[in-house]
C-alpha cells in the first residue's frame, strides 16, 4: 500500500528546535486563565489519595515522594481506553509511547530508566490491584491492565520506588474501579470505530452492596493498522470481587485474561524508508510473517485486616499463566516459543501510633515470587514454526524483606526511612543439547536498598522534601536468553545496574492551582544497553550512566475551564565509554531513546454542563537511536482535539465522544528501537486520525 506524504514545513524539518521557540506562544493562548470569581477561587479542589509512597492510604500532597495519581473516569473519557498513552501524557518525568506495534507492547519509561526496552517494559515496576505485573525478573507488561474498569492509575518517581525491588526506577499502580455499595445492578456498553480500521467494543455489569460486590468487565479491540503488516486483535477480561465479612476485613479477589490471537510486527524503518513512506514494512517482515501471539490469564486475593486502631494486615496470594509465540525476520531460531507459569505471595504489617505526640508508623514485610518458563527455539520457514534449535526449563525467583517507617519529629518536619533486602536467582536447565555440551546453569544477585528523605512542611499549601536511595535492576530471562558472540546458552555474564538516586522536590497548591517541581540525579553503574537485529536483541553491561534533570507540572481548575502542564528535562548520558560489536562509545554520549526536552499541555472548556472540547499539545526535542549517536529522531510537536457530550435516552445514561489525533497531519516518529543493527531505528507515528465512540450506562 502505497501513502502519499505531506512535506514538512522546511524551517521545521531542517531546525527542530524552531518547534520549541513556538511553545511559551502556543502555551501562553492556551492556558491564559479566565476571570473567576473569589468564592470560586477559594473552593480547594478534592485532594488525590495515593498509597505508593507509603504502602497506606495519603493525600498525594502530603506524600513525601514525588507521585502522581491519574483519575480515570471510563464512562467520560475522550478516548478509547486501549493504551496508557492516552492517559499519562500529564506526568512530567514520564515517556509513554504507543508505537503502532502491538507485537511489542508499549515504550514505558520514568526519568529515563526503561528507555532502552525495545520489548515489553523494563526499569518500571508495575502492579495492577496489588498484584505484580512485573515478573521476578523484571520484566513487565503494561497491555494486559484493563483500563475500561480502571478508576486511578499511580505513578511513583524517584529514591522512593526502589523499596519495591527490582527494577523500580519507578512503579506504576492500575486499580479497578470498586463495585457499587447500593444494591442495585449497573450495566455500561460502549462502542467505537476509527481510522486504519479501528473498533473497540465493551460491555461491563456491576453491583453489590455493602458486605459483597462485584464487576466484570470485558472489551475488545481490533485495527488494521496504521502500517502495512500491523493489524491486531485482542480481547480483555478484567473481574473484581470485594467482600467485607466484618468491618475490619475485606477480601478483594481478581481475576483477569488477556488473549491477543493476531498482532502482526511491522518492524522498524531506516531513515530513507521513512521519510520516503512511513507506512510501508521491509520485505523480510513479509517474507517471515513477523506476528506475535499472547494468551495469559491470572487469579489474585488480596486480603486487608485491621488488628486494632494502629495496626492492619494485608497480605497477597497469585498465580496466572502466559503463553507467546513470536516470529522473527530470519530463518535460524528465528521463532520463539515461551510457555510461563508464575505466582507469588507477599505479607505486609504496617502500626501508625504516636512517639512524643507525633505520628509515626512503619510498614515492614515480605514478598516472594517465582516464574517457571519452558522456552523453545524453532527456525522460522516463511512464517511457521521449522526445527527445534532450542528446548530449555528457565526459572527465576524473588525473596525480599523490606521495612519503611514514617515520623513526624516536629509540628513542620517529617523523616522517612527503609530498607529492602533482594535476593534474586536464575536458572536454566538445557534439554536439548547432550551433556557434554549442556548451557545448563544459574546465577544470583543480591542487594540491599536504603532509602532516606525529610520533608519540610513549610506551611498548608507547600511541601519541600528531598530523598536519597539506592536500587538496581537484574537483566530479565529474555536479556540473559543470547549472548552477544552468537554461541548458544544463556548470557549470565551480565551484571545487575546498580544506582544512586536522589532528588528535591516542592508541592505547592494554592487555591483552584497545583504546583509540583523537582530536581533529581542518578548515577547507574553497570548500565544495560541492548543491540536489536531482526526483532532479536543481545545485551551487555556500558560502565556508568547519570540522569538528571527537572520535571515540573501545573493544573489548574476553574468553573468551566481545566489546565495542564507538564515539562520534563531529562540530561540523560554515558560517564564512561565502553565498547560494543559497532565500536567504542565514548564518554558524554547521550542516552538514546531518552528526549532531552518533553512538554504536554492542554486546555479543557466546558461551555454548557453536558459538553466538554479541549485541544492537547505534545511536543518532544529530537531523541537520538543508538550509543554511538550516529542519527536521531527529529523533535516534534502534535496537536490533538477531542470533544464529549452527555445526554439521557429514556433512563440510561449516554455519553457521545470523538477526537482526533495529529490535527495538523505530521509525519514524525513516535518511537525509536535503541541501537538497531540493521538501521532500522524509527518507527513511524499514525497521521492525522479520528476516532468516535458511543457509551451508555443504565
């Protein structure tokens, strides 16, 4: 298929950074505030509660942390609710790419870490309802939460994150919305149709009352795809059960499916394709058929008991199942096949009691967590599975002990403290070569993380704090699966990254205005950098990595008019050179996949209670591909509009939204693959696209 280009505005293509000079105008028409009056100024917007920071129920701005809780309201959202990209624009520090590749699962990165991930999500923890997405190992998947039944989404940034283990450069939590307490039964469905071939469909019911509830909640989605050889397909099952036996217990159970039949890889694209159209795919994808195929589900219970006023319990049991089937572009073990099972359990104690009249409390506990993998290796012969190349059993396991504690020593100052004690094992049993030449073998890493900070309550409307931790994150089963020299077995020469991060931070809030500003530096050594070939990649440990920057965020809400904004500078680079297959890197090369500059910006109106238009702006510095820096992706800026209208049919609530994305119709790249062999870097963002959808609940 053949797409014809619109070329680029020439002072643009050629200066990038012409695209920045246009922001503080842009910012300032749309974010101009308008008259209200002093009764409204003085009705203080509800504050978030978050529990991240401190494993216990806190207003956001009392965290001592810097942490952002995302609302998610699925009957009024201007968007489909497939992706996390359409919701996470707002939180400075964070890059959430939707990279038309759905084989790949989304770029996920916060202040850098999980930049290089050119599948899944590494260096960010996720949960979704307290139980780990994240395996033992540290890799994660952002697609299998449900957002068409999510009510928050929490994001915690910084020092803070790595009490919760490996691979914590920071930790984002998906809760499900809780069913409702009035006895009476709620039905919602929801339909909608978009370019490229887009349909998503939900249909979710609810009810319960004040001891027993429930919800169940199922969607699907389907595209074409904006490129050639990208359709996909799949279909979400997300169940909550809440039950309150007494008022001092409840019992939350989960349960969740994830089934994606199709999701067909279009690869990336060198710069000359791309430019030339950035819909097209290399014949090698066609050739290969590159797909991949994901079934997974997962069962959870989550217990919280309180002892007494001080003192609850909450503990956790799970397990779940994923199968994946992936093609590669090339023949010789080009067809992975992974068949995993895992569980966990995890216990947690946490008192809030008083020492010299001053709250303090503490949180100590345990978690362990094991993965079970059979991997096989096929060649791939035009697209379907050949010869056995690889028959191996992997496994990874967890044991962790942490303790956080929390004190108010004085009327303006606070201290927080904690420490996490991993213990992470691999291991992989080889049933496909003889004994003689068997990859058998394992491997340990063990860490201790110490977290400090102190918050200075300056007054009710601002907090200042700083804090200072230690993490690290272990290469994944997947990293350690090839070794850079092409011999076969396992990579476990790869080290761990470990790091140094620290940060001050102010929350200030003021009125209908929210202000959150911070400073913050990490010093990694031992970073994980990958090299990508084909869809394959190989990875090793680069010396030393420092990150650091500023990230910084405004809201604001009047009667009829909503702001935000949402800045990120990120000074991302190598401390020391290193060598790889391509060469020597040398110190003060930037970090790829990592823009310098990042902004988003919008502006919704409410011009009548029942309608809602807004404009979104989002705009990035040019982000460069590799170690070497050889080439980068131009920076750029989109628009995007969207607008929602309530109404009643009969006694059912209906709620008619549309937007479109890249109102101005730019070709730009929405994400990049880090250190490609092939060149094949870029990987194209959709053009100007429009998307209508239809929800009612009754």
């Amino acid at each position: 298929m053949q797409n014809r280009i619109k070329p680029r505005n020439p002072a643009l293509r050629h200066n990038p950074l012409a695209l920045s000079r246009m922001v503080p105008i842009i910012c300032a028409g749309m974010l101009l505030p308008p008259v209200v009056s002093a009764q409204e100024d003085n009705n203080r917007q509800l504050e978030e509660v978050v529990v991240s920071a401190s494993r216990s129920e806190q207003q956001r701005f009392d965290a001592p942390a810097a942490i952002d809780a995302v609302q998610v309201h699925p009957f009024q959202t201007g968007s489909p609710l497939v992706n996390m990209s359409e919701l996470l624009s707002a939180v400075p520090g964070v890059q959430v790419r939707e990279r038309q590749n759905y084989a790949q699962d989304l770029q996920l990165s916060v202040r850098g870490f999980g930049a290089r991930s050119t599948f899944g999500v590494r260096g960010v923890r996720i949960l979704i309802d307290g139980i780990p997405a994240t395996m033992p190992d540290g890799q994660g998947q952002a697609s299998t939460a449900s957002l068409t039944s999510a009510s928050r989404i929490e994001l915690l940034r910084g020092p803070v994150a790595q009490l919760y283990g490996n691979a914590a450069g920071g930790v984002l939590q998906v809760f499900t919305k809780d069913p409702p307490v009035t006895g009476k039964p709620e039905f919602g469905l929801s339909a909608g149709a978009g370019s490229d071939g887009q349909r998503h469909y939900s249909v979710s019911v609810a009810g319960g009352n004040d001891t027993l509830g429930g919800l169940l909640d199922v969607s699907r989605y389907r595209t074409d795809g904006y490129r050639d050889h990208s359709a996909a397909e799949r279909t979400q099952v997300n169940a909550k059960i809440v039950a309150r036996p007494s008022p001092d217990t409840t019992l939350t159970g989960v349960f969740n499916r994830f089934d994606q039949p199709l999701a067909l890889d279009p690869l990336g694209l060198t710069r000359a394709a791309f430019e030339q159209n950035p819909r097209q795919v290399i014949p090698a994808a066609i050739a290969f058929n590159t797909r991949k195929t994901v079934e997974q589900q997962q069962a959870g219970i989550v217990i919280d008991h309180r002892l007494s006023p001080e003192d609850r319990l909450n503990a956790r049991i799970y397990a779940g199942e994923r199968d994946v089937d992936q093609k590669l572009a090339f023949m010789t073990n080009g067809v992975v096949n992974l068949d995993r099972s895992y569980g966990g359990v995890g216990l947690s104690w946490t008192r809030k009691t008083r020492v010299n009249r001053m709250p303090f409390g503490w949180t100590v506990g345990i978690e362990a967590d094991r993965l079970k993998e059979i991997r096989r290796g096929f060649d791939n012969v035009m697209g379907e599975s050949g010869a056995l190349r690889r028959d191996e059993d992997d496994t990874a396991t967890n044991t962790d002990l942490f303790g956080q504690l929390d004190w108010t020593f004085a009327p303006q100052w606070r201290a927080l403290a904690g420490l996490r004690v991993s213990k992470v094992r691999f291991s992989v049993d080889d049933r496909f070569n003889p004994p003689a030449a068997s990859t058998s073998g394992s491997v340990e890493y063990n860490n201790t993380s110490p977290v400090a900070g102190l918050v200075w309550s300056v007054s009710d409307t601002m907090n200042i704090y700083g804090n200072v931790g230690e993490g690290f994150e272990t290469p994944t089963l997947a990293e350690s699966a090839y070794r850079p020299d092409g011999l076969p077995g396992p990579n476990f020469a790869l080290n761990p990254s470990r790091s140094l991060q620290s940060e001050i931070s102010m929350k200030m809030r003021h009125g209908r205005h929210t202000i959150d500003a911070a400073l913050f530096d990490s010093r990694s050594r031992d970073e994980i950098v990958s090299r990508s070939s084909g869809g394959r990649a190989t990875f090793q440990n680069a010396g030393r990595v420092q990150r650091r920057g500023i990230e910084a965020s405004w809201k604001a809400d009047w009667k009829t008019v909503s702001t935000r904004v949402a800045y990120t500078l990120l000074d991302a680079e190598f401390r020391t050179g290193y060598t790889n297959p391509a060469g020597t890197i040398p110190a003060g090369n930037r970090l790829p996949g990592a823009p310098k500059h990042s902004l988003f910006a919008d502006v919704e109106v409410k011009p009548a209670d029942a309608v809602t238009m807004a404009l979104e702006m989002r705009t990035e510095s040019k982000v460069y591909v590799n170690d070497a820096n050889a080439e980068a992706a131009p920076g750029y800026a989109v628009f995007n509009a969207r607008a929602g209208y309530e109404f009643r049919m009969g006694g059912a609530k209906m709620y008619l939204y549309g937007r479109i994305d890249n109102l101005l119709d730019r070709n730009y790249a929405g994400s990049v693959i880090v250190n490609e062999a092939n060149r094949r870097f870029f990987e194209p963002a959709p053009g100007r696209r429009v998307f209508v959808g239809l929800r009612t609940m009754f």
